[in-house]
C-alpha cells in the first residue's frame, strides 16, 4: 500500500510541479494570469464520465481562457456567450481538432458536439437550447512547455 501512495504523491506533485513551472512562463506573455486550484470537475475513465472531488491546478489568463490540469493531461477551456460561439468558425475547429468539446456553462455533462456530429448539428443544438453561456475545451497533446502556450494563444485567437 506504501508503493501505491508514494506513486499516488509522486504523480500528483509533478503535475503541481508542471502546473507551477508552465504559470512562470504564462507570467512572461500575460499580467492578468492566476494559477489555482479548482474541483467538481470531470474525467473520462473507461468511457464514463467520473466526477473529480480533488482539487486539480489551473492557470486562468484573465479575459481570455483557463488551461487546465488533470490526470490525464492539460486541457484548454474557454467560455463563450452564445452568439460568441455561433460566430466561430467550428467547421475548421472540428475538422482540426479531434478533442473538441462543447458543452453548457451550467452542466458540463450536457453535450453539445459528439463526435460526427456535422456543423449544421451542432449550430442546431445550440440555438434551439436555453443555454446563454457555453464551454469549449480541448486537450492539448503537447508537452513543451512553449508549445502549449502558442496553441493556447493560436486557440484563442480563433
């Protein structure tokens, strides 16, 4: 048991570790940048949908976005007003990026893309909803740390 919580620790604080050292250089590029701690949110664990009960790192970069940290990696997550997100252009967001998510601000389990979903689909569900407020995450599959700061901006910029 005292293996399986040295490897429980060890994972864990590398992730703090990453979470404080990516904050650094996200300092560097944006003043209004915060590193926290949040819980309540989800992770995907033999294709359920788990809640999180810990608390897990995120870097909030004010007016824009949050990158968040998990167990299973680093994720980008924005929120847009409805209107915001119907001006995107989500054609070229679900064609170039696999691990997109759209979902409603107020219950991040209600879906609004799945995947084959075509634009039309997704424009539908989201203007035929009472939603106002939208996330939109997607998980970034890249570990230098310069790398993931440029597709944050490159993301946020779309």
């Amino acid at each position: 048991m005292n293996s399986d919580i040295q490897e429980i620790h060890e994972y864990l604080t590398k992730i703090y570790n990453n979470a404080e050292l990516l904050f650094k250089k996200v300092q560097n590029k944006y003043n209004e940048a915060d590193l926290s701690s949040f819980t309540n949110h989800y992770i995907m664990i033999n294709n359920k949908m788990e809640h999180q009960k810990y608390f897990m790192p995120v870097i909030t970069v004010n007016r824009i976005g949050d990158i968040c940290f998990n167990l299973d990696g680093i994720s980008f997550e924005f929120v847009l007003k409805k209107a915001e997100l119907i001006d995107l252009d989500l054609d070229y967001l679900i064609k170039n990026y696999a691990s997109i998510n759209i979902y409603s601000q107020n219950d991040c389990l209600k879906d609004f893309y799945t995947k084959g979903n075509t634009v039309n689909q997704v424009i539908d569900k989201i203007l035929n909803s009472e939603e106002n407020n939208f996330g939109i995450s997607f998980d970034c599959d890249n570990n230098n740390f310069d790398m993931i700061i440029t597709n944050f901006i490159d993301l946020s910029n779309i």
